[in-house]
C-alpha cells in the first residue's frame, strides 16, 4: 500500500512538473469529460496556487509590470524552478535573480533590485528571533573594554548595495505616489532592512554608516571601526559620531549580544 501510494505521488509530481502521463492509467475515467481534463484541472492549480504566492510576495512589483506581464514571467519562472520545499517560505528565493535572466527585463537593472529588495523586507518576518539588546545593555562596560567591543547583529538584518534608484521606486509605491523614472545612480544606494517588534523596517545609509554596519558584521572590534571612519570624519569626531550611530541602532533593535 506504501510503495503504491509513493508510486502514485511521485507519478502526479511527473505530471505537474514535466507533463509526464504516466499518472493517466491510475486515474478513474470521470461520468463527465476526460481524464486528460481532471489531470489538467490539478494541473492548473498547481501553477495558480504558485502564481498566487508569488503575487503575494511581490504585489509591488506586479503594480510596475502589469498584471499579464507579471503572469508570464511567475509561468516562467515557476517552470524554471519547480518548488522543491514543504514550505512555501522558500519559493521565490531565486526570482530577483531570475528575472536578471528573462531577456525582456534583463536590461532593466532596478526590476531585479527592486524584487531582490522585496523579497529581503519579507523575509525579515521569517527569519530567526532573538532578544535585542539595549543601550542599558551596553552602559554597563567598562570605559576600558570598548576598544574590544563586538556586536553581534539581529538575524533579520541585511545590508544591500542597490545600482539603481529601486529603493526610491519601492517608497513611491509604498506611499502610492508617482513613480519616478529608473535610473543607474553615479554612486550606489546602501539599503539596510531589520525586523523589530515583528515588523519590517528599512533605510538608505550613508557610505560612512553603511561602512560601519558590515565592518560590524565582519566582527571588526570598536577601536578598528573608529580608525576606519578617520577616511571620512576628523579623528577626534569618530568615537562619538560612531556611538551616536550604535545607541540609535540599539534603540531600532539590530544587535543581540556583545563580546570582546
């Protein structure tokens, strides 16, 4: 019974996926049309149900392309990669890259970073918890310990380089004002997204802040960070505009824990 109904499901995954029929001769001939019809009918869920999710996760992106146009890519893209998770979570992992691929929108850089960006913000509600630490947290080292300081970052934090204005394209759609025109920025966007209180935040960085933020990831210690902002600011500037940054990052909730 085990090994038919394995046979079964991996021959109605045949179908779904490569339109093998091998499935047909286990399949009971309806009072009413084919089998053919009953075969095509779970077929056609199987890409709707698909279609849908993808919409779901990019509904800002369909409003840019339209809603043919954004059909005939998720079709493609779907038959280019068949879901291969029990979840639903993971499906549109590969879109933003896919659609760097379709030769109608390759050349329009900013569709792919404004799904890569999309698909980023939804998945700081997936990604793991963990208590957040507070500027208390951080009160109670020692003056002589800073120069050692590690932060450790929420999980739901990630930092994107944007070559386009995408960021400036996904806030007018957020805000459902006029789209601006895309373009290719002479110097590139630094997009932060993080997770707080279960919901997604995001914003643009300065190259400075946003040199700070990976330097922070990569486990650089304080004093490291402080003599790398000297490319930027004073010397006798970067302790303090380097704690400004990290109390207001606190208070957003990016960091769970510290070391030395």
């Amino acid at each position: 019974m085990t090994k038919n109904l394995h046979r079964l499901q991996e021959n109605l995954q045949a179908y779904l996926l490569t339109g093998n029929s091998a499935i047909a001769k286990d399949i009971v001939n309806p009072a009413q049309d084919t089998v053919d019809t009953r075969l095509a009918i779970y077929r056609d869920s199987y890409y709707l149900c698909l279609l849908n999710i993808l919409r779901k996760d990019f509904s800002l992106l369909e409003q840019v392309l339209g809603e043919q146009a954004f059909e005939e890519v998720g079709l493609a893209y779907i038959n280019a990669y068949p879901s291969q998770y029990f979840t639903v979570n993971n499906f549109a992992l590969r879109f933003p890259v896919f659609l760097q691929s379709v030769s109608s929108y390759n050349k329009y850089l900013y569709l792919s970073e404004l799904a890569e960006f999309i698909w980023a913000l939804n998945n700081t509600l997936i990604s793991a918890d963990a208590a957040i630490l507070t500027v208390n947290d951080l009160a109670q080292i020692p003056p002589n310990k800073w120069e050692n300081l590690q932060l450790k970052m929420h999980p739901s934090v990630k930092l994107m380089i944007q070559q386009t204005n995408a960021y400036e394209i996904w806030q007018a759609l957020q805000q459902a004002k006029p789209l601006p025109e895309a373009v290719k920025l002479t110097q590139a966007n630094h997009c932060l997204v993080w997770r707080k209180d279960f919901m997604p935040f995001s914003s643009l960085l300065t190259q400075e802040t946003a040199w700070i933020i990976k330097s922070l990831q990569e486990d650089q210690p304080f004093a490291e960070i402080c003599e790398g902002l000297t490319q930027w600011l004073p010397e006798e500037a970067v302790a303090q505009y380097a704690v400004n940054h990290l109390i207001n990052w606190l208070n957003q909730g990016l960091f769970v824990a510290f070391h030395f």
